[in-house]
C-alpha cells in the first residue's frame, strides 16, 4: 500500500495538470449521476406514478419545477437532456484521461532520465557487480510499466472510484435503508481483492526478474556473437535463451490466470448483490416506501458499479505490477556510488603531472588484496612503464589513480595534492586514457575522437588523428571524418579502432597519459606508426605504459615491475636487465633468442 501511495505521490509533482484532471473527473461522476437521475421520471411516467408523495417522487418534482418542463413536454426534453448529459460525460472522461496519461508520461521521462543519471554517476565496482542486461531492464521494460500504472490505470482507477462515489449517493438518496442493505453483502469483495492484489505484485515482480535475465542473455549473445560462431555455440545460447524465455512464460501465464479471475470473480460478487437487492426492493415497493421509477434508478445505479468495478479491478493488476517495477527502480535509486566528491572538494589546478603513491593498499573484495604497501613516485613528463604477469595489480594501479576505484589504505598525490580532496571531473578531466577494451560508439569517426568536446574544430580533430597515425585510413573511409564506424567500431580493424581511441587520448591534450595495452591490438606495421606518434605525445606530460610486450618499453624512463599486488623492481631497461630479476626473467622468455643486449 505505501508503494501505491509513493506513485500518488509522483502525480502531485504536475499539479496543474493533476488539478485539471481531477477537476474533470469530478464532471464525470457528476454527469453519471444526472444520467441515473433521469431513470426515475422515464420510468414514474411510463408507470403514471402522479399519487406518489413528494418525497417519493422528488426527482419528477425537480424536473417540473426548475426546468418548469409540463408532462406534455417531458417527451422531448428528457432525450434532449440525455444527450446532453451523455455527451458532458464523454468530453469529461477524454479530457481527465488525456491530462492523467501526459501527467504520466512526463513523470515517467523525468524518472527515466533521473536513473540514467544515478546510473551514470556510479562507481565501477557497480558496474562490476550488476549485469548490463538487467540494467537494461530496469531502464526500459520497468518504466514502461509504471508508465502504465501511473498515465493509464491511475487515472481510470480515481475517475472509477468517483463515478462509484456519485453512483452509491444516488442509491443512499433513493432508499437509505436499501443501500445499507446492498452493504451487508458488499464488504465481501474486500478480502479477495486484497489477496489477488498481493499476489499480483508478487508475480509481477518475480515477471520483470525473469524479463532481466532475458535481456542479460540478449545482451551477452549479441556483444559476444564471434566468440558464439568460433565455438559453434549457438544451439547452446539457443537452449539457455529458451529456457530463460520459458520460464518467463510459465510465470506470465500465472499472472495472467490471477488478473484474468479478479475482474469476473468481482462481477459475480456484484451480480449477487444485484440479485438480493432486486428480491428485497420489490417487496419495498409492494409495501409503498418507494416508487417503480426510483427502484428503477437504484438498480440501474447497482447495474452501473460493475463497470467501474471491473475497471477498478483490471487497474488493480496494472498498478500492481507497476508497484512491483517501482520497487525494483527503486532498489537501484536507494544504491550510493561508492567513491564520491568530499563536501569540501575543489577543482583541481592545472598539473604538472608529478605522482606519489604512498603505502597503498587496495582489495575488490574483503577476502584477497590486489596491492599491498605500494609506494613509488613519478616526476613530471616521465613516462613509466608497469610490466608484470596477468592479475599483477597494474590496471588497478591506474584505476586507483583516476579513482575508478578508491584505496583501503594509503594515499594517491598529484603535485603533493590528496587526490580524494579534489573533484572528480576536475581529476579525471586532466588525465587521458586508451584502454585495451576499446570503447567507440555508433557514430561518426569525427564525433568518436572529439567525445565530449563538441565545440572543437575540424582542424583539430585532423591534428590529433594525424598524430595518432590515424588521418591516412580516415581519409579513404566513404565519407572521410563524416563515416559511421558502426557499435563498437566494428566496421573498423582492430588497429584502426585502437588508433582512433589514441587519437581521442590525444585531443583531449591532457596532462597525465595512460596507455593500458595501447598497443596490444596492432599489427606491427600500425604498431611501428604508432609507436613514432607516442615519441611525440609523451613530450611534456607524465605517461603510464601497461604493455606485455617489452620490446614497446625499452626507452620508458622507469620501469615497475609489479608481482604479487607489490613493486618488486624499479630501474630503467638497462638497470633491471643487469639485476638478473623479475624483468630480465620476463625479457628472456619473449626474446629467447638473444644471447646478449646491447646498450
């Protein structure tokens, strides 16, 4: 029920509109009660009830007097006014049913765009732990159901709730005593509706889980389709997604079969209620206490709750799944990014790019440390190579440093400032990052090197991509800096999509440089253009290198060898090639063949 109220409580932030909305609901039940008003003068007139009592007659004595409509010129006017009635009653429910569904659909865009934000804002190790699938979910199939709930069947279930309000004055007006008799009977309806009402949103929350792992599947067959087709798996993902789609279908079909029995069960109620009162009010009018034509309007007014009954009960099911969707975005509302700005953070001044690392300690779970105790410094436009076996901590090493992720102990300075006291764009936007997962987008080749920056130049983006080696393949593309590369980049080669990212690196001109396995995916001709290109991007900023290949680091002017989450050895190629270490274990097996170096 609180959740219930919680989506109420999103409708009050458009109040204009709300007001609007309830104002022509009000009309709508109003003209639903004329409507039922004029059953009793149609029917006294066909009956010729003219002895009846005042107080027995009233409705016919209110058309006569304020209308100052003779019996003569009742044959027209009541059609005139039924049509009246009819069409204000049409015009109300349009207008109170478009304001609710604009009322929702903005709602739901402003809740969208707000989970995407919180989404966006996140720390990676959010991203880390949730499958993008379900994040999909969530973003999509989730809202799209509290659309529902919220612009559709809350506003049918607060007009219906009116309409049942204007229908049970008219019966208590008629006869009071025969309303309280319909409501012996009619709180049974109570207590089914609130059991298919728990079970609803039970199953409609277990339904968007099964919808998650459906999109989660998706999204891992699709983004991994090559490696699907080299392993010939496709029967496999076939069988994984039918048994997901199955599941989903078993519980859909439960949920159906719940919300397709509320609606009948609670016209049957209904009708019970019907018939105990059609028995009991002909015996009230053989006894006189009220006329054929009020007993008339009373059963045409028992007749018309059902709709706003059934209606209210098929809003029941959709405001129950949208309850079930709310909770679930909610779950993800109520998660606060890990790594966040101090209140007290300030924008970090422009760097000269001298690092500090001091005992640094940092683990992804509370069970197994990644770096223990690391401690080293960089000095200004040096650029520094981290080597080491797979799992080593090197990434992690750069992650702490663009505080992807944030340490358990230890600090992280840059020109003797504590990272953690300054912002995080101001941070992350002084530092340049090619990975070796290649991130490109849908998008034009000019539009994927000048990310973010949209203002920039022509003539600048040609500068970046000429020094990355990328302006030769660029141009020889259909529509040169103007071409779609397709998701991912996968109209490129892996070395032309790696080349863009540099060049992306590269525009942002930034003064701290990270090249994780930049190179990884070259072949050795691009491999030899690129590595020229870095000769002159490193001038003058303080680059990290993560490279397996060694042969790329020989002219580094340090050298970490990382084992174990620890720095083991520091030195240039030289100085850690003579220790007969770590390193010179590593150059030895990739370069067997060489019995001697020189220098």
């Amino acid at each position: 029920m609180n959740q219930i109220f919680q989506l109420l409580k999103l409708t009050l932030t458009e109040k204009r509109r709300l007001i609007l909305a309830f104002v022509f609901t009000i009309f709508v039940a109003f003209f639903t009660y004329v409507f039922v008003n004029l059953i009793q003068p149609i029917l006294d007139e066909m009956f010729f009830v003219s002895q009846a009592s005042p107080e027995k007659a009233s409705s016919m004595e209110f058309v006569y007097r304020y209308f100052h409509i003779t019996r003569d010129e009742l044959i027209w006017f009541l059609p005139v006014l039924l049509v009246i009635v009819i069409f204000g009653k049409g015009l109300s429910t349009f207008l109170s049913s478009f304001l609710m569904k604009s009322i929702g659909h903005k709602i739901v865009k402003r809740m969208r765009d707000n989970l995407f934000e919180h989404l966006v804002y996140q720390s990676s190790n959010f991203f880390d732990r949730k499958a993008t699938g379900e994040l999909m979910s969530r973003l999509t199939n989730d809202i799209d159901k509290i659309q529902e709930a919220v612009s559709g069947s809350m506003g049918n279930l607060i007009q219906e709730v009116f309409i049942l309000f204007a229908l049970l004055v008219r019966m208590f007006i008629v006869d009071w005593h025969l309303a309280l008799v319909a409501f012996v009977i009619a709180p049974l309806a109570v207590i089914p509706l609130a059991i298919f009402s728990r079970q609803l949103k039970k199953m409609g929350k277990l339904n968007q889980i099964k919808m998650a792992q459906i999109y989660s599947l998706l999204h891992e067959t699709i983004t991994g389709n090559k490696i699907v087709k080299a392993f010939t798996m496709e029967k496999f993902e076939m069988k994984k997604f039918f048994q997901s789609t199955l599941k989903y279908f078993k519980n859909s079909i439960k949920l159906a079969w719940i919300g397709s029995l509320s609606s009948p069960f609670m016209e049957f109620l209904g009708g019970v209620v019907g018939a105990f009162i059609l028995l009991v009010g002909t015996r009230r009018i053989a006894e006189g206490y009220i006329t054929p034509g009020a007993f008339g309007s009373f059963i045409i007014a028992i007749f018309m709750m059902y709709t706003p009954i059934k209606r209210i009960s098929r809003a029941n099911v959709v405001i129950q799944h949208g309850v079930a969707c709310y909770e679930r975005v909610q779950e993800l509302l109520e998660i606060k990014p890990q790594i966040v700005d101090h209140p007290k953070a300030y924008p970090l001044p422009p760097l000269k790019g001298k690092i500090k690392f001091e005992n640094v300690s940092f683990s992804y779970n509370e069970t197994s440390h990644v770096l223990h105790d690391v401690s080293f410094e960089v000095l200004p436009a040096e650029t520094v190579a981290l080597i080491g076996l797979s799992g080593a901590g090197k990434t992690t090493i750069i992650n702490l440093l663009s505080r992807f992720y944030e340490a358990n102990t230890g600090r992280i300075m840059i020109d003797g400032i504590d990272i953690r006291e300054v912002t995080l764009s101001s941070l992350r936007s002084q530092i340049g990052l090619v990975t070796q997962e290649l991130i490109l987008f849908n998008d034009t080749v000019r539009n994927n090197i000048a990310y973010g920056m949209e203002e920039t130049s022509l003539e600048k983006i040609k500068e970046a991509a000429k020094a990355a080696k990328a302006h030769d393949f660029i141009k020889r593309l259909p529509q040169g800096y103007d071409t779609l590369i397709g998701e991912r980049g996968g109209l490129l080669s892996s070395g032309e999509r790696q080349r863009l990212a540099i060049a992306r690196a590269l525009l942002k001109d930034p003064p701290i440089l990270i090249l994780d396995e930049a190179t990884s995916a070259l072949d050795s001709e691009s491999e030899r253009l690129v590595q020229i290109a870095f000769k002159n991007v490193m001038k003058n900023r303080t680059t990290f290198v993560i490279a397996h290949r060694l042969s790329t680091i020989r002219n580094a002017d340090k050298i970490f060898v990382v084992d174990k989450g620890s720095i083991a050895e520091i030195g240039t190629h030289r100085e850690l090639y003579r220790k007969n270490g770590i390193y010179r274990k590593l150059y030895d097996l990739q370069f067997p063949e060489e019995k001697e170096v020189t220098f």
